[in-house]
C-alpha cells in the first residue's frame, strides 16, 4: 500500500537486523522501511531489467512482489540476466526469480504469472498491485502496461535498453505524462531491432534496472524528486546521462479501454507482408545447401547478408559478405550484380529475415535469389555443431 496505517505495520527482530543500513538513514528510518514491508510490486519480465530490479526490491524489503513472464532460462541470457544461474537453463524464469529472490530475503512474498499479458488478463493481474515495473522489450506490451496502468490509475516505471544506450523515467504518476506522451505512435515492425538481432552490453540493463528499483523505492517511502516528467537518457560507451523534460500532451486521446495492441502496432500486417514476401522467394534447406556444397558445384554465389562482426563469430564455408545496410542503402546492389557475374544466388543471414529482406530489395533490381531457411543457426544446429551459435 502506498498510503498503508503504520501503526498496523510491525517489523520483527530480524528485520531490525537486516534493515539496519535503511533504519539508520533519515530518509528512510522506521517510517520508509514499514512502507517497504507494506507495499508490493508488479514486474513485467525478468529479462535483462528486471532481474537487477527483482534483486534490489527483494533486498530493500518489499513485502509483495508479482512476476509476469512465460519464458524459460536460456544459456544467451546468462550475459545479463543476473537473477538466473547456469543451473536453471531450460526452467522457467519466473521459479528462478522466485528462488533467487528468496535466497536473498525468504520473508518476500512472491507471486508467479507464468502467462503472455494480454489485454484479457492485464486489468486482473495489475490490480493488486501498488506500482508497476516495466522490464519488457517489445512495443505492444509496452502501450498494454501503459494503458492497463492509466486505467487503473498505478504507477509504470519504465526502462528500456539497447546496444550501449538505455532509457528511464516513471510513468502516470501524480498526475505526470504516461507512455503515449513520450511515444504516439508505435515505430514501424522492423524498425527498431531486438536485443537478438541488434545485441546489448551485458552490464547495461544493471545501471536501467537498478535506476527503476531506486525509482519504485522513492514512490514508496515518499522520498526524493522521481523522474516523473522526466527522461533519462544514459549512453554507456561514452558515459554519458541527459535529461528530456516530458510533458503531458493535452490533446492526447483518452484511454478508455485495452485493445488489441499487436494491431496497433502492425504486427498482424507485418508478419502478413513478410508470409507475402517469403512466398515470392525461393527457398531451401540448410541440409539442401550441405548437399549443394558437397557437390562441388561452382555455379552460385552464397551471399551472407550479416554485420562484419557477426561474420566474424562464424561463417558458412565459401560465403561472400555484403551486409544488409550495404543493399539498403544501394552500394551493395551493384557489388552483388559483379560478384555473381552470370551465377545463381543464394542468400543467408542469421536465421533467415534479413536474407529475405535483402533479396526482396535485389529482387527488384532484377535478381532473383534463394534464401537459406534458419540462416547460419540451423547450420549449426543441424549441419555443423562446430560452428558457434551466438
């Protein structure tokens, strides 16, 4: 409870002890940590953001603490996703959490949704809750925990990472901008790459998940400026923060109900052009490739479509790089036309969109090529268990 009666609030002996370094602090004092034991808190995800933030909410002494997530632990996560441990791989990560964060402090109350979160069951789960934490990483769950949260009038404190650079600031609170504010309209499907395909430093959701833990800590004990109108911007290879003031927009429209939010941000028609796109191109299997490479034909190109140093973790034997951006931007058209030289093309990437992509853009310069289906990651599934998988 943000507004709990204290008086109904008693902390044990053992808290006392554990407690010490916060009962001593003015800030917080037997006030703040009372506030802490009552309150609870809804995390979206234990990803990246919100393993560091499960971590320190846990430590601080919050009483309640709900978990959404439907994912199992993968060993790819183990670079950032510190609330979970090589022993888990293959597990859920919501009994991860749920372990990790009763090692650190057994008198937590933990609440598992092992579920997607949908507009069906958004309104239920975040009700019980006094504020919710916003460690997703896709668009439409991000306006559905903003808008779920408008409804029902809690705080979202949000954080979202990629590459070397993340962002933070607290959402619908006091009467502050939510997420439709600071983002309208969703980006183009494709626009902005996943965490997969773009990558992340691994330390960097640490600093945004950590900054959305003092954040919830500072809305619970009522203490400090948040960042509410506020966005913190934090580029992590230059070490740099900045600050963006945000403003409630009074001509916003209102939100009067969830929708279908994978619409909204034009999931539906994307995976629809791309099935269209996919079926205007050729394919063939990673074992049909094997089967064409052995054969010692010399009548196509393999064309890998990747970054530089993704090209450099692993290659398929006789590949030639022309990276995507190189096609998009046109300088990579003309190379592809003097490579083949009157051969066949065949393209791969890592698992099979960005080849496709490529070769929709070839294609209407007049080359027709096929696509390796699962790219560079079934090959190494399937084919060469030698190769890395990244």
């Amino acid at each position: 409870m943000l507004n709990p009666n204290l008086d109904e609030i008693q902390l044990t002996k053992d808290d006392y002890e554990r407690y010490s370094r916060h009962l001593i602090l003015p800030e917080v004092g037997m006030e703040g940590q009372k506030r802490l034991k009552a309150a609870s808190v809804l995390c979206i995800g234990t990803g990246g953001l919100g393993s560091p933030l499960l971590l320190y909410l846990a430590a601080a002494g919050i009483g309640r603490i709900g978990i959404v997530d439907f994912d199992v632990v993968d060993t790819s996560n183990l670079q950032r996703q510190v609330i979970h441990g090589t022993s888990w791989v293959g597990k859920p990560k919501i009994e991860s959490a749920k372990n990790r964060i009763h090692e650190i402090n057994p008198y937590c109350q933990v609440d598992l949704y092992e579920t997607r979160l949908s507009s069906e069951n958004a309104l239920d789960i975040i009700k019980p809750y006094d504020i919710v934490v916003d460690g997703t990483d896709n668009f439409p769950t991000r306006y559905l925990v903003n808008d779920a949260c408008v409804l029902l009038d809690k705080p979202n404190v949000y954080g979202s990472i990629f590459r070397f650079e993340g962002q933070a600031t607290v959402f619908n609170y006091e009467g502050g901008p939510n997420y439709r504010d600071l983002y309208p309209e969703p980006p183009p499907p494709g626009m902005v790459p996943s965490c997969a395909e773009g990558g992340v430093l691994g330390i960097l959701p640490g600093i945004i998940g950590v900054i959305q833990a003092t954040e919830t800590v500072k809305i619970i004990t009522k203490q400090g400026n948040t960042l509410s109108g506020r966005l913190l911007l934090y580029d992590a290879l230059n070490m740099k923060f900045r600050e963006l003031k945000l403003r409630p927009n009074p001509i916003r429209p209102a939100i009067e109900k969830l929708i279908d939010y994978e619409q909204f941000c034009g999931i539906p028609q994307a995976k629809a052009q791309e099935a269209k796109q996919q079926m205007e191109i050729a394919e063939m299997t990673v074992k049909e490739l094997k089967e064409l490479l052995d054969s010692g034909a010399k009548d196509f190109v393999l064309l890998d479509v990747r970054n530089p140093h993704e090209y450099d973790i692993a290659q398929i034997p006789g590949s030639v790089l022309v990276p995507l951006p190189d096609i998009e931007n046109g300088d990579g058209v003309a190379k592809v036309k003097e490579i083949l030289n009157g051969h066949r093309l065949i393209a791969h990437c890592k698992m099979g969109g960005r080849s496709a992509k490529a070769l929709g853009i070839l294609k209407e310069a007049g080359i027709v090529g096929t696509n390796v289906k699962g790219g560079i990651t079934a090959w190494s599934r399937e084919v060469d268990p030698s190769v890395p998988e990244y």
